[in-house]
C-alpha cells in the first residue's frame, strides 16, 4: 500500500473525507499531528506529502515553527517529482516553496460555500479534467497566493481570489479551498464570532447544506484521482 504523509496545522483541520476518499483508494496516511508538537521526519519513506489548513502565512516561523521543516519537505517532493497536494495554507506553503508570492489579509475575505471555475487549463489536468465548469467547496480566509510559481499552472478562479488552484510541475497541486470539509465544518464555526463580521451563520449553513450533495462528489472524485497519482508513483 502507498503511503501519504500528512501534515496537521491545527486540532481541527484533520484530512477529512478527503483523508476518507484516498483510503478507500488504497492509499495509507501517516497523520503527524504537528501543532501538537509531533516531529516531522527528515527523510520520509512516503510516496507523497499532504499539508493541510491552518491559521498561520507558510512561513510564520515563530508561533508555528513546524512550518520550517515542512517546507523542507514540500521542497524535496516537488523536486523528485513526488506527489503533492496542499490545502488552504499547505497550498499558500507549495506555492512559497516553488517561487510565487502570498499575502497576509489580502483582498476581500471568503468565507462559507464558495463558487469556484475552472480554466481552461484545467482540460487536462489529471485531477480536475471534465469537472463541472462550476463548483464550490468551503472556504475560510483572507490570506492568498497573489503569485503564481514561475511556471505554475492555473487551474481555478473564485470572484475574489484568483489563485484558488494551481499545478506546479506535473505532480504537485496547491488549492486554496477546503475539499476534505462538508457542511458539518460551517456549523461547527462560532456564531457570535460570525455575526461580529456581518455574516449571517444560518444562512451560511444553509447555503453550505443546499451545495453539499454536488460539492462532496466533486471532491469525492478528485481525492481518488489523487490517490491513483500516489499509488503510480
């Protein structure tokens, strides 16, 4: 069975159904808990690396200083060709690692079911190819990837952030949405805190509901065609 290491940022940003979708694919996952203080290995014996959500910029060194050598490993997956996929800020860290550019609170912030389109580059791309056109997934942030690598490809766009998806090489992508959450993860948000940011939670809830049945196919089918690319490596 291959193996996948994956990166825990915080208590509940686990893999998720995502994490689900690539077992049931034949994929093994080596979960470290890293914000717990857990080691990261130096020289994994794993097919490919998985860098999870978090609340920090991929090189907030000092409140998360894991973020170091997990950007080493990022750096040496993407140059042996290893599979790679990061998500929210284990996207922002693969883009950072390949030579593009993020931001702290920057632009208009995404929060709850997001819209998202494809690009036409997105056409035969290995993990989105004949996708629907338009989908959504859970999104919740203000930081960005306002650069793209040198060379990169861009997969998707939202309306207020670009670089929602993005392919470095031919194996390694970096997303800025949350695929691995479902409308269970919007209801666990603090409501008080939601409406102190002029955001209605019960309408983000059901917003999340109505998109759910669509958003977890999508996602579904992306994480398999993820862990075929680890099992072909």
């Amino acid at each position: 069975m291959a193996r996948l290491l994956v990166v825990q940022n915080h208590r509940g940003g686990g893999p998720g159904r995502f994490g689900d979708r690539l077992v049931a694919g034949g994929v093994s996952l080596d979960v470290v808990h890293a914000y717990a203080g857990a080691a990261l290995p130096r020289r994994p014996a794993h097919e490919g690396v998985l860098v999870l959500g978090g609340g920090f910029l991929p090189d907030d060194d000092v409140r998360a200083p894991w973020l170091a050598p997990t950007r080493a490993l990022v750096a040496e997956a993407v140059e042996r060709g290893a599979p790679v996929f990061g998500i929210c800020l284990g996207g922002q860290l693969l883009a950072q690692v390949a030579g593009g550019t993020v931001r702290g609170r920057h632009g208009e912030p995404e929060v709850g079911s997001t819209p998202l389109t494809l690009r036409p580059e997105a056409g035969d791309d290995p993990l989105l190819e004949g996708l629907p056109e338009r989908v959504t997934a859970i999104e919740h942030h203000q930081d960005a990837v306002t650069a793209l690598p040198p060379g990169a490809v861009w997969l998707m766009a939202s309306e207020r952030c670009p670089y929602q998806a993005f392919r470095v090489g031919e194996r390694a992508w970096g997303v800025q949405f949350h695929p691995e959450a479902g409308a269970d993860r919007v209801r666990s948000w603090d409501a008080d805190r939601l409406r102190a940011r002029g955001l209605d939670p019960v309408e983000l809830s059901r917003r999340a509901e109505l998109d759910e049945p669509a958003a977890e196919a999508v996602w579904r089918e992306v994480a398999g065609r993820f862990a075929a690319v680890v099992l072909g490596s």
